[in-house]
C-alpha cells in the first residue's frame, strides 16, 4: 500500500467513491487488494485507486459478477492476461528489428 499527498491525489479515486459508483461492497475492492490484483494507495487514511486501474476494476468486476469467477481464477486469469501482452510486446519489437534489418 503506497502513501501519498493530498497534491498527489488529483489522479485518484477513494474506493468508497468507486463503491457507489460502481454499486459493489467495499469487500471486494478489499479482495483485489488482497489478491494483489489492485493497487491502493492511502493518503490521511482514505484509501484511493488510481483512475488508470478502473478499466482493470471494471474487467475484475466483469469476471467475478458476470461469469462467476472467484478471486483465485481472477488472479490466474489476471497472470495469463499479462504474460499474453508481455509477449505480444516482445514480438513487436523483434518484428520492428527484423524490419529494419531486412529494409538494409
């Protein structure tokens, strides 16, 4: 859990805010947490997300109400997703350097 300002929560969001926004129990929020599959941020003992993790709170959410995926699988699926991009990532790049080599 990281600590910061108040200057620094411009790009943030309280978890009671994204709760009722989102109309889901703070235990979730709490879960991913735990889980390690989100990252909170306290600041005068709110604790905050950053507004760049929503779209992966919204995916979270999406697992677990939608398809009934309990938190294990989130975190399994969660995994797979980054190792998928990851490498996604690394083919870019060798795709760019063969490019430039065969260009020469």
């Amino acid at each position: 859990m990281q600590l910061c300002t108040e200057k620094e929560t411009k790009d943030l969001i309280s978890i009671q805010q994204l709760c009722v926004n989102y109309n889901i129990p703070q235990s979730f929020t709490d879960s991913l947490y735990e889980f390690e599959l989100i990252e909170v941020i306290t600041t005068n003992d709110i604790q905050y997300v950053s507004i760049t993790q929503i779209k992966n709170i919204e995916k979270m959410m999406r697992l677990h109400y939608e398809l009934d995926i309990n938190l294990e699988g989130m975190h399994a699926i969660s995994n797979l997703l980054y190792q998928v991009e990851s490498l996604q990532e690394k083919i870019r790049k060798l795709n760019n350097r063969l490019n430039f080599y065969e260009s020469e």
